[in-house]
C-alpha cells in the first residue's frame, strides 16, 4: 500500500472515532443566591467549609451565650444584662491532607462574621492580634502556658484591646479507600474557646462526609 492510499484509508476510519480529553474552552457563571454551592470533584470547597462553620460557631456560641446568661441571672441583683465578652481569635490550623488554600482566608472571615453578628460576644481586630503575637513574640500554641497567656494580654491591654476568650479552629481529614477509584474523605472543623480568666474551655465541633469517584479517562470511543 503506497503512503497516500494508506493517509486516505486512516483518515477514512478515524472519522468514525472520537477522543477524551481534549482541551476545550472554559466558561462561567454568575451563581444565584437560591443556586447551591458547586461540589468541588477533587477537594473540599463552598459546599464543605460553609456548612462545617455553620453548625460548629452556632453550636458553641450557643452554648456560651446560654452559660454567660445563667451566671448573670444567678449573681444579678435585679435585671441585669450580660456585657459583651471579648474574643481573640488565633486563626485556622489545617493538619487535615489537603491544602485549603485560599478557603484558608475565607474560613477564618466566616468565622470572624458569625461571631460577631452575635449578641454577646465580639471579635477583637486580626490585625491587633498578629501585632501583639508580634511584639511579645508568641505563636498561637504558646499561650497555653499561663506565662505567656499573661505576657500576651498584657500587650493587648497596652493597645485597649482586652479580651476574654480564645479562639481557635483546627481542620482535620481522615480518609477511607474502597478501591484505588473511589474514596470516602470525613472532614472534621474543631473550634475550641478558652477562658483567660479561669482557664476553662469549651470545645465543639462538625463533620462531612464527602466521596470522590475516579472514572476512565482517554478511552477512545467509537459511534
């Protein structure tokens, strides 16, 4: 068979062909306040993150606002209202497998809006925060040690920024593999406050399961 017969006849069959995976042109849309969140097909996204904040801040600032409540209605003489408690908010940890990514940024604002649209408790500024971990030298771990916790307050107070709890939030993953295409991942959001005056804290937390399927790619298809 000659080179131009044998071109001919190729081109002939891969008419009848069609390939996978070919590069296409990418496109948007503006999402709807009534539209879900899109499900992210290799990592957690909107659809995860949202609603682990969601119920974890609802859950404990609930149970703290009910507790601030009971106390002051026990050690009031007459009605009394409950003042504002003042929370220092150390960030999101991720020690889960996956980046977060800039989800890191948008984590850690939703979380700084739920508290503050609260009743009784209010956010006291990041950038107060990162500037006195700066000037005592401190990371978020070290104020764990009582020391610290006090040399920490101390700068704040120095820049009128008292505050009576701290906050922090950690997520975490653990993943579970039926077959080498398809995986279940649980993602766990953990928000634990602590009490800078007695040392008590509060812990709580959420979880969503989300499963991942692999599927075949670059078959080659015929019609």
């Amino acid at each position: 068979m000659d080179r131009r017969s044998f071109l001919s006849q190729f081109a002939l069959t891969a008419t009848g062909f069609t390939f996978i995976g070919c590069k296409g042109r990418q496109v948007a849309h503006i999402l709807d306040e009534s539209d879900k969140d899109m499900v992210g097909s290799h990592t957690a996204g909107a659809e995860t993150w949202k609603p682990l904040i969601d119920e974890s801040v609802g859950k404990l600032l609930g149970r703290q606002m009910q507790t601030i409540q009971t106390v002051s209605h026990e050690g009031a003489i007459g009605v009394q209202q409950p003042c504002i408690k003042h929370v220092c908010f150390m960030g999101v940890e991720n020690k889960s497998i996956e980046e977060v990514g800039d989800f890191k940024e948008q984590i850690y604002e939703h979380i700084d809006s739920m508290v503050n649209s609260s009743e009784m408790f209010r956010m006291i500024s990041r950038r107060f925060v990162e500037a006195g971990l700066r000037e005592s030298h401190l990371a978020p771990g070290d104020l764990f040690i009582p020391a610290n916790q006090r040399m920490f307050a101390a700068v704040l107070e120095q820049m009128q920024q008292p505050f009576d709890y701290l906050l922090f939030a950690k997520i975490t993953s653990g993943t579970t593999s039926s077959n080498k295409n398809n995986y279940q991942r649980d993602y766990l959001l953990t928000l634990e406050m602590v009490n800078v005056y007695d040392g008590s804290y509060d812990k709580e937390s959420a979880t969503i399961r989300k499963g991942y399927h692999k599927s075949a790619v670059g078959k080659m298809l015929q019609y």
